[in-house]
C-alpha cells in the first residue's frame, strides 16, 4: 500500500426514486393523497382504488385478502418496520390496507364533533420551525424579517437589500450576517425556502441528496449554468459543453425535473372546513395506546385483469406493463410505509405527551423535532413532514401532531415547562383574577415563578398575546 493512502468503509443513504416518492407521500395530508392516488391510478391501468373494483354485473370485487388489523401501538411496542425500507416486495401485492384499528372494543369511541383546522399560512409553518431551531436572539429577528419577506412561492424576491432595510439600524447588520441566515432558512421544510432564484432554489435540494446519488453532481452542473439550454431540452448541446454523454444528460435532467421550483406553493392557506382524524389516541386501561383510522387509510389494489395480460403480452408492451406493474408495487409500498411512519411517530408523540392527554394543557411538556427524530431514528425534517397536516383525534379533541411540540423555560426543580402549558396556565390565572384588579404582566411573571416556573414579564406578554388576551388595563376597561 501507498504512503498516504487510507480506505474507509462507510455507509450512506442515497435517495433512489422510490425513496423520493416515499417522502413525497409523507407530506400530503389526506386529501392531497387521495387526490394524487387517484390522478397516479387514471395514469396506470394496473392500478385500481377500491371502490374502482367491480365486476361486469356492477358489484363490488374485493380483490384485497382479509384484512389485517392495524396495529394498536402501545408504549412497549418498537417493532414499527423502517420506513424508508426500499427493497421490492417479493410477492405481488394485491391489495393495501391497513384495515380496522382493532376488533370490537379495540377502536375508540369515534362520536365526536369535526372541528375546524386553522389555516396555516408559509409563514406560520416557518415560524414553527424557528422556533423550534438554535437560533440566538440577533439570527431570530433576521430570520423573521427574511420569513416575513418571502412572496406565496417561497422566494426572497426583494433580495438581501429589502431585508436589510426593514431590519432596525440599531442592529447594524450586515448583508454577510444576512446570507448565513438565508442559507440557513433554506434548510427548513420545505427544502429551498428562502431563495434568492431558481437556480439558488434547485441547487440547494439538490445538494440535500446524497453525494453518490447518481448524477447529482452533473445535476449541479447543469443548475449552475446550463438552466436555459435545459428549459429548450437542448440536451444534446449541454452533453457537448459539459462533456458528458447525452445518457447521462437525459438522467440528471430528469433528477432536476423531480425537483419542486417553487417551494412555498406547497402550503395552501386555504381553509378546511372539517377535519378527519388520521389516528386515535384512546386509553386502553391504565395505557395510551394508538390506532390508524381505517377510513383515512387509502385502499390501493393492483387490476387483476391487466396483470393476467402480462404473461401473454409481446415486445414494447410487455416491456411497458412490466413496468407499470413495477411502480405499482413501488406506490403500494410506499403507501404502507407512509402508515407505518405515521404510527410510530403518532406513538412517540403520545407517549411523550401522555401527561397532556391524562391532566390537560397545563400538563404538556417541551418538545421539539430533535427529540421525536432521535427517538424513532429518522431525520427532523421527516418528522416535520409527517406532523403537518396530520391529526390525532384523543379525548380533548382533534389536534394537528404538531401541536405537540412547543419550545420550553426552565423551572426550579432543574426540569422544564412547555409554551404550551405556560400558556394554559396564564389563561387559568387570568380567569379566576379579581376583574377589578386584574393581573398585569408582571404580576403573572412573579405569580408563575412562585410556582417555579422562570419566566420574565416580556415572555408572559408575548404568550398573552398569542392567546389573544388583551392587557390588565384593556381587561379593567372592559370589566
């Protein structure tokens, strides 16, 4: 061996295609999924929905197995098959369901009233995230200006200049100061947020794959300066400047096409009138356990017709059903690992916040990506993704999954307590006050630290303000 030469061995994740349907199904809410469902089935033939399958006489064909139940997770159970599992099935899938969430006295009580879901804005979910993220106090407020700055696509349109004008000159920030931010920003989900233009956009995804997923690097190369030849498909000519074979080309141009040019788009404020649950959490003795809702779980099954035509079908098109036949059995996959994901991640929360569920938001402890990713073995930004958009139906109502996660303030005892419980507890004191002598901002700080609880008068009047409670003196005015 060489002086100077060492081997490594290591082992690195690359983002095939099906894995990058896999995510890209994770973060559909269930309306967004059914619709794509249906869209990919109309696209398929070897594709059906359940309530597609009939026979010639109109009635229903079941082409599904008896179907399992869907696991009931307690807090001992961590079985939950990797998601992000990507090796084909063996056996041809017939039909996805994840069936029931139990047998009788298994499912919760599902008479409930549907609630109406807050529409959540880009700038909301970014704020989130921030909140949630190891920014100091100076990189905050840069990094709200620049949130609050961004157009309904996700891009800085008015670029390092407006932010730098809108932040106060006492700051004496400086554009440098401002990019490390920006850059920083283009990290959260979704990815690319915050760009300066396209190319800025597709090029920080791109750099979010894996190094050896094949033809990244040519992708990259492709972004930084051939994005006009690209748009024309003159893929021949960017073959002939980059040196590359036109194969080659072809692959990475397709990996750029599967990337999202405007981010922010994803995240529709539109408001949604009902909202169903997709899952449960409901007491099962002295335990949480958690259950999939079955109506919310998508029946996907492959057309038994076409499939008995693959055998007798000849040249390009056995070659074409073979692989229709093979992204079908990709998409069931993926549909089942998408259910997986959201029940273990759906368990981590609940056991985390089981004291919520038991006592109330007074009860809810901190709780942030990091810990939920470490604990299930997945990345923040998947978590992020599986609890947007995504409810929990328990006994104090419907709640979207990220409601559970909430920055926190020290406390005597060395512990913590969650915005969320800080909040609760604001309200409560403010409820049983003297309306003669309401409580001021300063005597809710001193009364919470009696119950240790450090937190400062400022804190305590942002959080009064989140909750849409006016000041002591508006309070007196009003009483």
């Amino acid at each position: 061996m060489k002086p100077g030469l060492q081997f490594r061995l290591n082992q690195q994740l690359t983002l095939t295609p099906q894995l990058q349907q896999a995510i890209r199904l994770l973060q559909l809410s269930q309306l967004e999924l059914e619709a794509e469902l249906r869209q990919i089935a109309e696209s398929n033939p070897l594709l059906e929905l359940e309530e597609e399958a009939a026979t010639p006489d109109g009635e229903e064909e079941s082409y599904a197995a008896t179907p399992a139940e869907a696991p009931s997770v307690d807090h001992d159970v961590d079985d939950t098959p990797e998601w992000a599992e990507t090796d084909a099935p063996a056996e041809t899938p017939i039909d996805f369901s994840l069936g029931s969430a139990g047998s009788a006295g298994s499912r919760p009580d599902e008479d409930f009233e549907p609630q109406n879901a807050a529409p959540e804005t880009l700038q909301e979910h970014l704020l989130w995230q921030l909140n949630l993220s190891p920014f100091n106090s100076r990189e905050r407020l840069i990094a709200t200006v620049i949130i609050d700055a961004l157009n309904p696509d996700g891009y800085l349109s008015e670029g390092l200049e407006g932010v730098l004008a809108a932040l106060p000159a006492d700051l004496d920030a400086s554009a440098e100061e401002i990019e490390v931010v920006r850059r920083q920003l283009q990290r959260f989900d979704p990815t690319g947020i915050a760009s300066l233009d396209l190319r800025d956009c597709l090029r920080v995804q791109l750099e979010q794959f894996d190094a050896t997923t094949p033809h990244r690097d040519l992708a990259l190369q492709i972004v930084a300066g051939e994005l006009e030849l690209l748009a024309r498909n003159d893929l021949a000519r960017i073959a002939r400047k980059l040196r590359a074979s036109e194969d080659d080309v072809a692959a990475a141009a397709l990996l750029i096409r599967g990337l999202d040019p405007r981010p922010g788009a994803a995240l529709d404020a539109t408001p949604v009138e009902y909202v169903a649950p997709d899952v449960y959490a409901y007491r099962d003795g002295s335990r949480w356990k958690v259950s999939l809702n079955p109506d919310c779980q998508p029946r996907l099954g492959l057309n038994q017709h076409y499939c008995s035509l693959i055998a007798q079908a000849r040249g390009e098109d056995a070659s074409w059903m073979r692989g229709q036949l093979q992204e079908a059995r990709w998409l069931i996959k993926s549909l089942e690992s998408r259910a997986e994901t959201l029940l273990k991640v759906a368990e981590a929360i609940v056991r985390r916040q089981s004291a919520f569920l038991d006592y109330g938001p007074e009860a809810m402890h901190p709780l942030v990506l990091r810990e939920v990713a470490e604990e299930v073995g997945m990345h923040e930004s998947t978590i992020s993704r599986v609890t947007t958009r995504k409810y929990i139906h328990t006994p104090r109502g419907t709640f979207e999954l990220k409601y559970f996660f909430s920055s926190g303030v020290a406390t005597e005892d060395g512990g913590g307590a969650s915005a969320t419980a800080i909040q609760a507890m604001i309200r409560k004191l403010i409820e049983a006050e003297d309306p003669r002598k309401p409580l001021s901002d300063q005597a809710l700080a001193e009364e919470l630290n009696r119950k240790g609880i450090q937190v400062a008068r400022r804190t305590v009047a942002k959080y009064r303000e989140a909750l849409r409670i006016p000041s002591s003196s508006e309070r007196q005015r009003a009483g």
